[in-house]
C-alpha cells in the first residue's frame, strides 16, 4: 500500500494547508529577484537543497521511529524565522487533523499535546499510511518542489505547461535530496545548510500590507 499512500500525500489536494503558503517565494517576486520560469527554477533548487534538505531528512527520521519531540526541537533550531516555523506549526496541525480522520487510531501529537512542525507530522501520517521512512522524505522533498512551483505559476501568471516542466526537469534534485537523507541516525544528525534570504524572504513576506499567500 505504500505506493497509493505516496501518492495520496504528494496530491496537491491533500488538504495540508500548503496551496495556501508560498515559503516566503511571494516576497522574492516582489524584490525581482524571482521574474521568470529559470529564476523559479533557481530558486526552488536552492531551497531544496538547504530548508527542503532539513525538512525531508526530519521526515525521514520521523518516519523511522526517531522521538518526535526530540526532531521538533531540533528543526526548530536549524529553523532561525519565527514566522517560518509557525508557518510549519500550522502545517503540522493541519496533518494532525487530517490524521485524526483518515486515521484516529494514530494520533499525531508531542507530548504536551502540541501538533508537530510540519516534515514532522508529515514522517509520522507517512507511516500510519504505509510509507517506508525513505518514501516520507521522498514526499517531503516533492512537496517542497511542488508548493513553490504552485505559487511561482500563480504569482507570476506564467505558463502552467512551463511550469510543469521546470517540476520535470527538478525530479533529479528532488532524488537527490532525498538520497542526501539516507543514513541519518538521530535529531542530532539533521543538516542544517541555509541561505540569509531562505529566512529574510518569509519574515519579509509577514509584513507585507497585501499579499496572496499566508506565508
């Protein structure tokens, strides 16, 4: 059943909340440093390989067993944004409602009660569904591609078939990253790569008096 389980969490009508964030994206647009179907590229290939990184090595080890609290509060330390890690939060508690309905009998909770950050909740609804700790962080790393494609087509007013095609040509980074997160033991082992603007684009996004996305 993994399979159809995979697919279920990288369908973009999974109802994560994540079609309502573009991860700071919206604020590069707006700076001009994010113009077209290459610069999107560009920019989708950085964040997967630093926040996205993160993210799918923290589902993986989610996936595999590894205390929730523990990897909670390690992401949260390689995650310096405030506004980037309620983001998250808030993710995390929509995977959490969507297990209690898909799958009640495994609750996705810390232990005080709290819904995980996101690539957690994520490693942790992965296994009630059948995911091998590498297919979470498969997923993980998709939906980091995905989303920000997403929102690059909706900001930008660009070709969609263009836009499918820069998610074509990303499938190499996306196994790539993921592949990156074999081995990985604890939440002490969680990388921690970034760029200043990974962090400034989303904090400078929560200001913005207008904007598209929440985040």
């Amino acid at each position: 059943m993994s399979v159809p389980s995979l697919l279920l969490l990288a369908d973009g009508r999974f109802p994560d909340g994540s079609h309502a964030q573009s991860h700071g994206l919206e604020a590069a647009v707006g700076d001009g440093r994010v113009h077209d179907t290459g610069s999107l590229a560009d920019y989708i290939t950085c964040r997967l390989w630093t926040s996205g990184r993160t993210d799918a090595a923290t589902a993986r080890l989610a996936a595999a067993g590894v205390d929730p609290d523990a990897l909670d509060a390690a992401w949260c330390v390689r995650t310096p944004s405030a506004a980037a890690r309620a983001t998250s939060r808030s993710l995390g508690r929509a995977l959490a409602r969507t297990a209690a309905t898909v799958v009640p009998e495994q609750p996705i909770a810390l232990v005080d009660g709290r819904p995980p950050v996101q690539p957690v909740a994520l490693g942790l609804l992965a296994t009630a569904f059948g995911c091998d700790p590498h297919e979470a962080a498969l997923a993980s790393a998709h939906c980091t591609a995905a989303t920000l494609s997403a929102a690059g087509l909706r900001l930008l007013s660009l070709d969609p078939f263009e836009v499918a095609a820069v998610l074509h040509a990303l499938r190499s980074d996306v196994d790539g990253v993921t592949c990156s997160t074999a081995g990985l033991l604890d939440a002490h082992d969680l990388p921690h790569a970034s760029t200043p603007f990974a962090e400034i684009d989303v904090e400078h996004q929560s200001l913005l008096p207008t904007r598209l996305f929440r985040s």
